[in-house]
C-alpha cells in the first residue's frame, strides 16, 4: 500500500467509529502527551515543588502568558487565610 492509500484507510475507519469512540481516543491522546510532557519535565527537574512543577507544566502547555496568570494566582492563593472547617451540614476539615 502507498502512504496515500494507508491515509485513507484510515480516514475511513475513524469516520466508521461512533462518535463516542472518537472523542474517548481522542481524550486518550491528550491525556497521554499530558503525561509525557510531566514525565519530561519531572526528569529534568526533579527537585521543583509541587508549586513549581504545576507552574512549568503550565508554561509548557499553555505558554508562559497563561503560566505567568496561573503562577500570580497560585501566589494570592496562598496568601489567602483559609479556615480550617465548614459547614454544609456536617463538618469537614479542609486539606
């Protein structure tokens, strides 16, 4: 088989899958180069906090514009008291 015949085999049989089967691969998929993307950057930088690893996955996935927004808002968060419980009913102890 040619490459262009390979390609539209297989145009072929995703347009045959029901649609719930294509956004359940294509889910995977993403959640897969998620994984690679933490994996890459766990190994490169196994000393980062949990704070710093989210900051780098999110530079690395959303850009830096986007990581600097989440990083000033992991910053104000955690300067913010929280209290220690709540009620809604029965009472919880927050993490």
């Amino acid at each position: 088989m040619t490459p262009e015949q390979v390609e539209t085999l297989q145009v072929e049989m995703w347009r045959r899958l029901p649609l719930e089967e294509r956004i359940r691969i294509v889910f995977a998929m993403i959640e897969d180069g998620f994984a690679l993307v933490a994996a890459s950057i766990r190994a490169a930088h196994p000393e980062y906090t949990p704070e710093e690893f989210r900051v780098a996955l999110a530079k690395r996935i959303y850009g830096d514009e986007i990581a600097g927004k989440l990083e000033s808002w992991e910053a104000r968060r955690l300067e913010v008291p929280r209290p220690s419980t709540f009620q809604d009913g029965l009472d919880r102890t927050l993490p």
